[in-house]
C-alpha cells in the first residue's frame, strides 16, 4: 500500500442534494477515472480505503469536506486537484490535496453559516430574538441516538452564535462535530413552545470550517 492523502472539497449547487453513498461511489469512480490507483482491503468483499469525515445532510452544502484516500502506490500531492476535478460533477471540487496531520477522529468543531427564509417576512426583531434563544443556559431537544430517541441538552455544543437581519436572517455558529454530532436541523428543532415564531418556513446551510478540539484549523 502506498501513502494516505487528504483532499478537502467542497459540495454545493445541485450536489447538495447527493446522498452520502452515492457521493463515496460517485468519488470512487471520479479517481479511477482520474488514473488514481487507490489500495484495496483483502478478504472476500475487498473495499477501498476511502473515508469522509462528517457526513452531511441531504441539502447542507460544504466548502471544507475532508476525505482521506489510501493509494496502492506513492504519490505526491502537487497537481492533483486540477486532475481529480476534469473528471468531477458540476458542484463537486477538490480545492487541496495533502498529508493529513491528524486523524479523522480528532475533529471537534465546526463552522455553519445559513439564511433563514420566512414567507410572510421575519419576524419583528427575529435576530434579536434568535440571539437570545441560542444565548440561553438549557436549550433541550430530542434527538435521534445508537439507543434510541433521547433528550439532550445542545446548549454546551454551541459556539459562537450571531444572527444579523438584512433581506433575510442570517445565521452563523461553531457547533460540535463528533460526540454529540450537532446539525443545523437540531438547532432549527430547537425553536418551540415560546420560539415558535422564529421557525423559518426554509433555511440553506453550508458548512464553513473544521476545527479540531483547540480551535484550530484541521489539517
């Protein structure tokens, strides 16, 4: 097996909407095509080495997608985003390639920003509102985990929160990317009883940054 490469890409457009399988196939068949050998498992079903490593939902778009590859033989990384994207589909594109500092594993944060639509107009001092809600000590939801549906507090696992109002509210916040795994969806679940309001009829993520458990930027 050769060396373990990193490309970071990003996902937006109608790409948005590609689920998570079909984005590992749609990557897979994008490097063979690209001449990439990557290595393989051994057993009977032989898989190869590719992992992404925060899966996004159907819809969030992402300039920072992190997917690491293992090549069947050594190569290096220089000039191989313009040969990965030839073969790329429209919203799909690898901006680096490079050796991982880190594991996957160790991603802690990461950076959101959306617009939150409202079809009769915002909400009269909706930012203001919103900025209070996400500022609160408990902000409790039910969410889907390995055992099961559970209440849990997300108010820990948010950062950062600013909305501002211009034609549409704007959001952005650094929420937590692994245990517990925080999604746009889950604050959005968040606005009920009192904060009914403030849902928005449509909102559109992207994701922005990652960050390890220092606030740094992951490599």
């Amino acid at each position: 097996m050769g060396n373990k490469l990193r490309l970071r890409f990003s996902k937006t457009g109608k790409a948005k909407y590609i689920s998570h399988l079909d984005l590992m196939a749609t990557m897979r068949r994008t490097l063979l095509r690209a001449g990439i050998g990557l290595a393989y498992s051994e057993g009977f079903n032989p898989h190869p080495y590719i992992s992404i490593a925060l899966p996004l939902p159907v819809g969030t778009g992402s300039i920072c997608e992190l997917m690491d590859i293992g090549l069947a033989v050594d190569l290096l990384p220089d000039g191989l985003p313009e040969i990965i994207n030839e073969f790329l589909p429209e919203g799909l594109k690898v901006l680096e390639v490079y050796s991982p500092e880190a594991k996957l594993s160790s991603v802690a944060w990461i950076d959101i920003s959306g617009l939150l639509y409202y079809d009769a107009g915002a909400p009269r001092n909706a930012a203001e509102k919103l900025t209070e809600r996400f500022a609160e000590n408990h902000i409790v939801i039910s969410k889907k985990t390995k055992r099961g549906i559970s209440d849990i507090d997300i108010s820990p696992f948010i950062r950062d929160v600013c909305f501002t109002h211009h034609s549409e509210v704007i959001m952005s916040a650094r929420i937590s990317a692994q245990n517990p795994t925080i999604t746009p969806e889950n604050l959005m679940s968040s606005l009920i009883d009192d904060h009914k309001a403030l849902i928005p009829d449509f909102y559109d993520f992207t994701r922005t940054q990652v960050l390890d458990k220092d606030m740094n930027v992951f490599r």
